[in-house]
C-alpha cells in the first residue's frame, strides 16, 4: 500500500514509518524539522529508515498548501497518516499563533488533498487533551468534548469537526485518534517520562505537579503504533446505529470515526517515577509543587470502542515499559 504520513521525524510518525516499512508498504514521510525540541533526536529517529528504498523524505510544512500538495500529486498516497503538528499543552499558552498554522491551516491542508487525491482513508492524530475540563473517568468517545483547557486541546478538537465536515461533504472516510500519555524509546523530550529520564541519570530532584496527585494512562509507542495500523486498515464507515436524534460524538452518518488509543490502566505518576528510579538504580528528591495552567489531574481511556471495532487494545505493562524505556535510554545516551 502507498501511505502517505506526516510527522515522519517524531516520536510516533518515525515509529510508525518503521512499521509500515516492515511490512512491505511504501511510504512518502513529509516533515519540517522544526527546531521545538532537539532536530539531533529527529534525525537520528529519521537516520534509522530513511535509506529504505520504499522510503521518500520531504522536507516541508504542512501550512505550506503548495509544498503538500506537490507532496500527493507525485506520490499518489492511497492512504494517510496526519501525524504532524506543533504538540505540546503548556507551550500553546505562550506561542499560541504556532498552533493555528499547524493544528489548523495545516491540517485543512491535508484535508483538502485528500479531498482532491482520491484519498481512501485518512488517520489523524487527536488527544486525550480534548477531554480538558471532564472529570468523568473513564473517557469514552461518547463523551462531550465541548470545554478544553488549552488552545493545543481546542486545536485537536477543532480537528476532530474538520474533519466531519469532509467526511460529510465529500465522503472522505477519517478516523481521529486520540492518544493518551505515549512514552517509549525515542521519546520527545518535552514530556514528562524524557524529563524525568534526565534528572534522575542525573541524580537531581524532579518537580512533581498538583503535588503528585495526577495519575496518566501512559501508553508504550509501540502499542501506539499498532493502534494507528489497525486503524488504517479498517477504513472509517457510516454507522447503521447512528440515531441523529441521539447523536453520539463518536461516530456519524458519514464514514468518520475518533477512537481513544490509551491503556486502559492509569498509574500514579508517582509510582511512574519510582519505576523509572528503580530501573535507575537511583532515588531523588521530587519537589512537590502546585498543578500547572492548562493540565488536567487525570486520564483514563476507554477503549471499548477501538477494541469492538478494531480488535486490538494497548496492553503494554506500566512495568515492561518503562524498563524497554530506561534500557532505550541507557543505550542512546552510552550510560552503560
């Protein structure tokens, strides 16, 4: 199959085009290397495929329609894969124009050349973050997702009705995924598991929010990865169930889907952490301090709906992860 994805430089797109590579798809990866966390990670991440012969690079923004668009006319994706976006919940509180050329001219971008390549399937990259100020726990998609707590989480929702509308208008099958808490090798350093990674191989206190009362579903990259495949393999359909009267955020009368792609199994942070010092070999201080603007106390995914619909759930141990990861770690930064 020929699958276009963007974001090939990230965490999660650059695993993804392993994958995809592994399997004997051909894949064209457009990313703009952007300098929001270390371009070093990103190319030694893209440094491990991009000589594959069923791999071609671009490099490109996705806000620029002309560059995206040459993208698709010389590749001629069947499907697609919108993994790229300016990520990151407290950095939208003060770069919040970066978000609207990426999460949203960006992506209507990729809309729009699907719309016009014939393009049989479009996944995309979503959040947990969208579930912003609900506290009903666990999330599920039939949830309302109508009061984010940060541009980024109104940016993924704002995706999440674009991409309806395509759906609906043109018939465009998508499927949003909203991702909970990935971590794993090559993971972005801008997250909490990488940054706790540093100060404890380090041996220097951490800084712990809402005073070590949040809990996360972490989700391993791996699982992840195999979410977003599954996915891609079973093309978004209308659903015969959909009671316009009572309509369920989850699904349509168009072929449109938004799965949540989580564990199922949220952890404390503070036993994330002691996880990772264990694997460590080493404890530090944690500097207990007031939660942040813009983060939610906890996140828990349901999904019911990913299993029924896909056959596949996350099932990556809290325990196994953070030991592939702290082994990842290890290697990568030759500590022995």
């Amino acid at each position: 199959m020929r699958i276009l994805v963007t974001g090939t430089a990230g965490f999660i797109g650059a695993a993804l085009a392993q994958r995809l590579l592994a399997r004997g798809d051909v894949v064209y990866g457009v990313d703009n290397h952007n300098a929001y966390y270390d371009p070093v990670l990103k190319e030694a991440r893209l440094a491990r495929f991009i000589d594959h012969p069923n791999y071609t690079h671009q490099r490109a923004d996705l806000a620029d329609a002309e560059a995206l668009n040459h993208a698709f006319a010389a590749f001629a994706p069947q499907r697609v894969v919108n993994l790229a976006a300016q990520a990151g919940v407290r950095y939208s509180l003060q770069n919040p124009h970066a978000y609207v050329a990426s999460n949203l001219v960006g992506f209507v971008n990729v809309l729009e050349a699907c719309r016009h390549g014939g393009v049989e399937h479009l996944v995309y990259a979503s959040s947990s973050s969208v579930y912003g100020a609900n506290r009903k726990l666990p999330f599920a998609v039939e949830d309302a997702v109508d009061h984010p707590v940060s541009l980024y989480a109104a940016s993924k929702k704002a995706n999440e009705l674009m991409a309806h509308t395509y759906s609906h208008l043109y018939g465009l099958p998508t499927t949003g995924l909203r991702f909970f808490t990935v971590y794993g090798p090559w993971g972005r350093p801008d997250m909490s598991p990488m940054l706790f990674a540093d100060r404890i191989s380090r041996g220097e206190p951490i800084d712990v929010f809402n005073f070590g009362h949040h809990s996360r579903d972490f989700t391993y990259i791996d699982d992840i990865v195999e979410g977003v495949i599954r996915t891609l393999d079973h093309p978004a359909e209308p659903d015969p169930a959909y009671d316009a009267e009572r309509p369920n955020p989850g699904s349509s009368n168009a072929p449109y889907r938004v799965y949540n792609l989580g564990n199922d199994q949220p952890v404390q942070l503070l036993r994330f952490i002691e996880l990772l010092e264990q694997n460590f070999g080493r404890r530090v201080e944690k500097r207990l301090l007031p939660m942040q603007p813009g983060d939610v106390p906890d996140t828990w995914a349901d999904v019911t709906a990913l299993r029924r619909d896909v056959g596949y759930a996350p099932n990556t141990s809290i325990e196994d992860g953070v030991a592939r990861f702290v082994a990842w770690y290890r290697e990568y930064h030759h500590l022995g």
